[in-house]
C-alpha cells in the first residue's frame, strides 16, 4: 500500500524521487526536481534488470526534502501524526532546530512532543550519568539564577544569563548542559539548549527544572 509510506512519514517527492531513479539513471543524479523528473523520464529508458531496493537510499532522500520544505509545509504534513504547531508562536525555530535531525516526519513528530510536552519520566541511563549530587546542586542553584533573572523571552537572554551563572560559579557549560536537557526533554539528547529553552518558554523552563530535582529529591 502506497499510503503505508505516508504513515511511516515519507514525503510523497521522496518517494517519487526514489521510484524514479530505480528505473532509469541521469548519470549520477540522485536528486530531481519535478520539472527534471518531467523532462528526463522516458519509458524506453528503464532499465530492463531488477531493480535493487535500497531503503537506506529512501531514507536519505526522505530527509533531503524535509530539510528542504518550508516551516509551513513541515507544520502542515505534522498534522497527520496528531501534531498540530501550524499556530505555534515558536513554530519556526522549532521546525528549524528539528528538521535536521529527523529522517521521517514520524520522528519529527515525536521529537516536537518530547519538546513541547513536559517529560512524565526521565532516561534512566542519562540520570545515572549526568545527575550526581553535585550536578543537582549546580541545576539548583542555576534555577535561582534563572529566577532572579525574572522573564526571559529568546535564546540570547538564556545563554547570556546561563554563560553569567557558570563565570560567577567557575564551571563550563559541560557541568550544566546535560542536566538541562534531561529537564526539558527526559534525556540527554536535543537540539541547541538554548533554541530549546527559548521553544519551551521561561515558565515552563522554571517548572521542568523544579520537576527533575523534586524527582531526584524523592
């Protein structure tokens, strides 16, 4: 079934560019327009021979386009796996921060959820690595350095206040950034930290810090 692609969040572009080029070849092109698709296909040049299938190749191709297509047409395509950001005030850094990442909108819908949805628990193997009892007490007392700050609206304001906070306690960001990510998102692995506390929204920044250390507390 066709539309068992689209559920597994293939762009249809992709997947015409991938049947495509298992047919027939223009030298080593892999990538092609619609108009190119257009001009250069001739079914008196498919290839005659059985064509190899090769998923990585749909893959790659998949992320290409979703690289390529608008914040719009990403916001657009989310709707379908139940993620609705077309209103989104962040819509765009957070298509942006994603779009690299993500092979198939499966996974870029999963990982706007993880963003934008507080985490209900936290990695197991990420809290055992990075959150010792001295990396919670750093957490703590950046959350007071946060709180002082009072309201903070982009990523500029969030590095330089975190930047301010690790000069004044002498530490790097590598002693404070993977206790961040955990509270955002439940792990260690995201985009830019600071595009992602910007996504997030400084109320909601305080209370998933507050969330993980009463969690480390408990």
């Amino acid at each position: 079934d066709v539309m068992e692609y689209k559920r597994e969040g293939y762009l249809p572009e992709a997947l015409l560019n991938f049947l495509i080029r298992l047919g027939c070849s223009h030298g080593d092109q892999e990538i092609f327009s619609m108009d190119e698709m257009q001009a250069l296909f001739d079914p008196n040049n498919i290839n005659k021979s059985a064509s190899a299938y090769n998923q990585e190749k749909l893959v790659w191709l998949n992320s290409h386009y979703i690289k390529q297509a608008s914040a719009d047409r990403i916001a657009e395509e989310l709707c379908f796996f139940d993620v609705d950001i077309r209103t989104h005030a962040k819509k765009v850094l957070l298509i942006d921060a994603l779009r690299e990442r993500a092979k198939t909108l499966v996974e870029f819908a999963a990982m706007v959820k993880q963003i934008l949805e507080a985490p209900t628990c936290y990695d197991e193997k990420a809290v055992e690595k990075f959150l010792s009892t001295d990396a919670v007490a750093i957490l703590e007392n950046y959350l007071n350095a946060l709180k002082a700050a009072k309201a903070l609206s982009n990523a500029g304001e969030f590095e330089t206040v975190t930047k301010t906070f690790l000069e004044e306690k002498g530490l790097k960001l590598k002693d404070l950034a993977q206790s961040i990510r955990i509270a955002m998102v439940g792990n260690s692995v995201s985009p830019s930290i600071f595009e992602v506390l910007e996504i997030i929204g400084y109320e909601s920044v305080i209370e998933r810090i507050q969330m993980l250390i009463s969690f480390k507390r408990s």
